[in-house]
C-alpha cells in the first residue's frame, strides 16, 4: 500500500511574523555593511621598514572627551519617548560641557552684579535620570514607624521619633525649588540659627541660594474662574550667582558668617563677601594653564587664615589667605582624593578618601621626606574593597567614610587628642567600630553620596546623614544605628547631597536636577 502523503500544516501567525522579522533585520544589517564600507575609508598600507630612523613627529591634538553612550533599550527606555529624547539631550550638554572654552578659569575678582544669572529661576526639567540607577528602588524604605516602634532602648526610641519627625518643607513642592540650573555638587546651611539659608553650588559653577524663612504669596486665581491651570502660582525666590566656570565642589562658612569659600574644578577657591556683593579669589595657581581641579576645601576654627584642599590629581595643600604666595601643595598619592576634612577640635589630623580605595589619617605637625616627596606624616590607613568616596571627622573624632563596596564605616579615634607625633595606629585602631550596609551606586547622573556629620548639635548627639538611592536621606549615629529615613510626598529625585545644619535639625537635600529639599 502506497505510503499516505502527510499535509504539511498551515504556518501560524506568530511564525509568519517570526520570519518576516527574521528577512527584515538581515536586510538592514546588509544595508548597514555597505554604508560602512562607503563611510570608513580602507587603512593605508603600512610602509616598509627602513634601517634610516626617522624623527617621531608631534603628538596630535587630543579632541575634547566625548560621553559614553549608554544602551537605552537596557534601561528600559521607550523609543520615542520623551525620556529617551531628554536622555539624548543630557549626552549632547554632557559633551558641550568637556569642550576646552569649558574648562578654562575665569581669573581676578567677580562683582556680583556682574555675574548674576539672567532671569534668576532655572527652567523646570525632568527626574527621570534616577529611576534608571542600578539597585535603586524609589520610594522603597528600608527603615519606617515599625522599626521604631520595636526599638527597646528607651533613649534612642526618642531620637529616633524626634528625627523621624522632622517634615518636608511646606512653603513649595521640592520640584518648585529649583536652586541651580544643573546637578548640586556642592550644599550648605549659612550658620545662623535665625532662619535656614541654603546654598547650592552644581556642575557649571552657578551659586543658588535659597531663604526658606519667606513665606509664600497665596495663589490668586482670576476673578470669576474657578481653572486651576489659570491660576497665579508663586514660585521660590531664589538668588543666582555665576562665580566659577565649572563645578563647586565644597564650601565653608567662617565663623562671622558675612562670607562664604567656594573650591571649583576650575582650580580656583574664592571668598564670596556677602556683604559686599564681591567673589574675591583668594587662591589658583600661578600658571593659568595648570589643571587642578579641587575636590574639597576646609578652614580650621583654630586660625580661620588658612585654607586646607584636596584635588582629584591626589595632592592635598594649603594655603594662608593673608600671602598670596604662601601655598603648600603635597602629593599624598597617585588616584584621585574625593574628599578630606580636619578634626574639628584637633585640626592638625587630617582624614582623605581615596580613589585608591583608602582612608588615611595624617598629621600635619610633622612632615617626612625632601623635596617633592615631602608630606605630612601617615599615621594609619584602612583599605576597603573599593574606592572611597569621603572621609568626615565628628566633633568627638568618629571618621564616617562611604565607599563603592556599598558600606558606610565609622571608625573611632576618641583618644585623638593624646595623639603624639609619630604616633602610628595599628590595623586594629584603624579598623572600622560599626559597618553599616548602604546602597552608593551612584552611576553617571547622579552625585557621590557622601557622609555629613553635624557639626555642633544642639542635643549633644553624634549623628550623621546621606543621601539614599530610594529617594530618601539617612540619619545615622556614631554607633551606627540609623535615627530616621526622610522623605516626603514630591521627591521626584535622589537627594544625593544631604547636609546638616551646624547646630539645628534641619537637613537639606539637593538633587541631579538641582532642586532642593528640606526638611525641618
């Protein structure tokens, strides 16, 4: 019997369409081929070796770096929308910003009439940049009302409730108080305890500040229309200054608060007279053409002449104001130093994170070495798994670094003042008291976060804040336990640059977007 011939089955849709994918890609990776062949010009052939040496020509001129382009489809970004296309726009100001005009310093002093920003109030832009960030959950809490309602300790119960009570600021919605035009790199209360005065210095060397003390004008709609959207909204007012050409990267506030220091990655640090309307520069180096980009600046309370920073080239210096030409500059190590600070009480000990992935203590009381090899000497140092990010001392003498290996370490050095010169602390005084697990992934588009200890605390409590990836900002103790998780309703954005009051429990949070939230 003849063998029956099977039917071949119908093809489904989803094959059919399988296919037709399958012919449209392979047709447009062919068409792709020949425009590149088209486009990329054949190498030359290389020339024969001869025994005559020839003279090694001039090094080209290197273009200004391009960004890195990230894969939008691996961040979950739709074609077409409008994130991608603000996406793109980011890449396209990112570029702009390394071109050298950029880059270049403006010398002498600034009147601040002069470099006011037009228009005082930065366009609105989107947050959109943090909700792509690797491990960050927004609006996911990791410390709520339960965890202190289980906390057994009585003492600490009540500062947990009294920190976890502070609320957002009222007067405007943290997407109306935009202080800078770009990223906050830089953030500060000024120190009276009159009012909260916030300042924010982002990535082009603009300077917001914002008076949280002025109360909003209510919102007047027109007569007879009850349309929201024709309503008169107020917005923050907010005072805009133009002192460096690219990013503030710290500030201090001396003790008379009429003035406030600014360092830059233009290599510059100048002195902003509060009263007199005047950026005055009081340090850059002589040669207009060095790069030293500063990462942190410091002032000790002891002798507020002298003027302590860091770079990202690894040195650290310092400079008295009074003579212009009295400056020290040390080479402390190869990778870039994120950040530093002084012991608020014994300002001879200094502590720098790293890129190398180290905290160091130096003395300044005693140098070692000749020549360009001289340096404070190293009392001790402690190697995490990654890069640190900073290094902060408390009044009491805690050092709270954040590093890439997502821990916060506190490590105790109470005995500080009995530190001799020379004294070297072993790897068990350097080793950390309290290793607190913390999400820093930061990514591209948002700023390292960095511990911020209170400088002078009103209730006498050691404690600490930074920033969190869910949207959040961290307050935490000297042992390491954390007091409160603020948030609020309208944080759009990671208030990655979190900072405390000197004295008061009011601590502000600035975004990529610069915006600002407080909470008081």
């Amino acid at each position: 019997m003849a063998p029956v011939k099977k039917e071949k089955p119908e093809m489904s849709a989803f094959e059919r369409k399988r296919l037709e994918n399958m012919a449209a890609n392979a047709k447009m990776i062919k068409e792709l081929s020949t425009t590149a062949e088209k486009i990329i010009p054949k190498p030359a052939p290389k020339p024969k070796s001869t025994s005559t040496p020839r003279k090694r020509s001039a090094p080209a001129k290197r273009e200004a770096p391009r960004p890195t382009r990230t894969s939008s489809r691996l961040a979950g970004i739709e074609a077409d929308s409008e994130t991608l296309k603000r996406k793109n726009e980011v890449e396209a100001e990112y570029a702009a910003l390394n071109s050298a005009a950029k880059r270049q310093r403006v010398s002498g002093d600034l009147n601040f009439s002069d470099v006011v920003v037009e228009g005082k109030k930065w366009a609105k832009g989107d947050d959109f940049l943090s909700g792509i960030m690797r491990g960050a959950q927004p609006n996911l809490r990791t410390f709520s009302e339960d965890d202190i309602k289980e906390t057994t300790d009585e003492g600490l119960k009540a500062l947990r409730e009294k920190m976890s009570g502070l609320e957002l600021y009222e007067g405007f919605e943290p997407n109306q108080i935009k202080l800078t035009p770009e990223r906050i790199y830089a953030l500060g209360f000024h120190p009276t305890t009159e009012k909260p005065l916030i300042f924010a210095g982002d990535k082009l060397g603009n300077l917001g500040l914002f008076d949280a003390s002025q109360t909003p004008p209510e919102v007047k709609a027109e007569d007879n229309d009850d349309d929201e959207e024709d309503a008169d909204i107020p917005e923050p007012a907010i005072t805009a200054f133009k002192v460096h050409s690219r990013t503030i990267s710290s500030f201090v506030f001396p003790a008379d608060g009429n003035s406030i220091y600014s360092g830059s990655y233009d290599s510059a640090i100048r002195k902003l007279d509060l009263q007199k309307g005047v950026a005055v520069e009081v340090y850059a180096p002589e040669d207009k053409d060095t790069d030293l980009p500063i990462s942190s600046i410091a002032m000790p309370s002891t002798d507020q002449n002298l003027l302590y920073f860091s770079t990202l080239e690894g040195s650290f210096g310092r400079h008295d104001i009074r003579t212009p030409s009295d400056t020290e500059i040390w080479q402390l190590t190869d990778k870039k130093i994120g950040g530093f600070s002084l012991h608020p009480l014994h300002p001879h000990l200094v502590a720098t994170a790293s890129l190398d992935r180290m905290l160091k203590i130096w003395d300044l009381r005693n140098m070692t070495g000749k020549g360009e090899d001289r340096r404070p000497t190293l009392l001790g140092e402690h190697e995490s798994r990654l890069s640190v990010s900073h290094a902060s001392w408390s009044p009491a003498g805690h050092v709270a670094t954040a590093s890439y290996d997502d821990t916060i370490k506190i490590h105790s050095f109470l005995d500080a003042k009995s530190f001799k010169i020379g004294h070297d602390l072993d790897a068990d005084a350097m080793a950390p008291t309290a290793t607190i697990r913390h999400n820093n992934q930061t990514g591209r588009w948002v700023t390292i976060l960095k511990p911020q200890w209170q400088e002078r605390p009103d209730d006498g409590i050691q404690k600490f804040v930074i920033g969190n990836m869910n949207r959040f900002v961290d307050v935490y103790t000297s042992e390491g336990e954390q007091l409160a998780q603020l948030g609020g309703d309208g944080i759009t954005a990671v208030p990655a640059v979190a900072q405390f009051h000197p004295q008061k429990s009011w601590v502000a949070g600035g975004t990529a977007s610069g915006k600002l939230c407080l909470w008081m």
